[in-house]
C-alpha cells in the first residue's frame, strides 16, 4: 500500500506543530488518559482510519488495556467491560463523530449522560478531543496513510516516549 499523499500536517510544518499543541493542550489530565485513547478508538474505527485505530490500540495495549476492553470498544454498548463513565465518553463521541445521522446530532440524552459524569472542564476535554481524533481522521483517510508506517518516524518514537511517561503517571 502507499498513501496518496504524504500526510498534509506534514507537507506544512507550521501545521504539525500546531496540531502536536493543540494535542497536547486538550489532554490535561482532567479526563483520564484510558476514557481518551478508548473514544479515539472508537472514533477511528467509525471513520475507518487505519493508522489510528492501530495508533490506539498500540497505546491502549501498551497502557495496560485488556484484550477483551479493546477487542470491545467498537460493540460497547453490548459489553461488560466499561464503567458508566467511559460508556457516556463514548455514547458522546458516536454522535459528535457522526453529526450527519441524524437531525439532532448529539441529543440531549447523550449529553446529560456525560454531563452526569464529567465536569464543564471535563467535557470540554471529551469534546476537544473527539474533534481532534475526528481531525486526524480526516487527514489520514482521504490521503491513504498507511497503518504501522506511523510507528517508524521520529515524531511517532517521540510519542511513544510521551505515551509511557503518562502511563507511568
């Protein structure tokens, strides 16, 4: 497989950096790292983005997730294996991923859920994120990344860094 195009936040450096920030910014430690690698899993997998459901699962198995909590993220609502919390992150992220569904996009009912759970601050991380994995997305999939090519670069090996910091947090 090769992508069409190298991915776009790379063609313009001011972007990546940008983005790296912004990233950066939105995790805060105000929603738990697990509740956010979960809703960018399940974000990907209903965008069909490869690198980044690769990208999450790695993080998720590497922080110490089940196999049974990853292999289930994409039929949770059917599954034993998360806490009320972590089921209103990902009701949130369905519907904030999938604006086009439905004439209500994200209905009161998912939000007071969340509500019921996280905070303002808290929220604002969850919906924060879920743009942002949203916009990963959209960059990897029209452009064709390529799953696991990621895991090669020096901005990957950097983010690993990061990732095993945070779990040892």
């Amino acid at each position: 497989m090769q992508p069409r195009l190298t991915n776009p936040a790379m063609l313009l450096p001011d972007t990546m950096q940008a983005l790296m920030t912004l990233g950066a910014a939105a995790k805060n430690n105000i929603v738990p790292t697990p509740t956010l690698e979960l809703l960018y899993l399940r974000a990907s997998q209903i965008n069909g983005c490869s690198v980044c459901v690769d990208m999450h699962t790695r993080a998720l198995k590497g922080s110490g997730e089940t196999d049974e909590r990853i292999a289930a993220v994409a039929a949770w609502r059917d599954a034993p294996y998360f806490t009320d919390a972590e089921r209103a992150a990902l009701a949130l992220t369905e519907s904030a991923t999938r604006l086009s569904d439905r004439s209500d996009p994200v209905p009161d009912t998912v939000w007071n859920e969340a509500a019921l759970h996280f905070d303002e601050p808290a929220l604002a991380t969850l919906v924060l994120n879920i743009a942002l994995i949203n916009l990963w997305n959209r960059l990897n999939v029209p452009t064709r990344q390529v799953a696991g090519e990621w895991i090669k670069s020096a901005a990957a090996k950097k983010w690993q860094q990061e990732q095993a910091l945070a779990a040892a947090r």
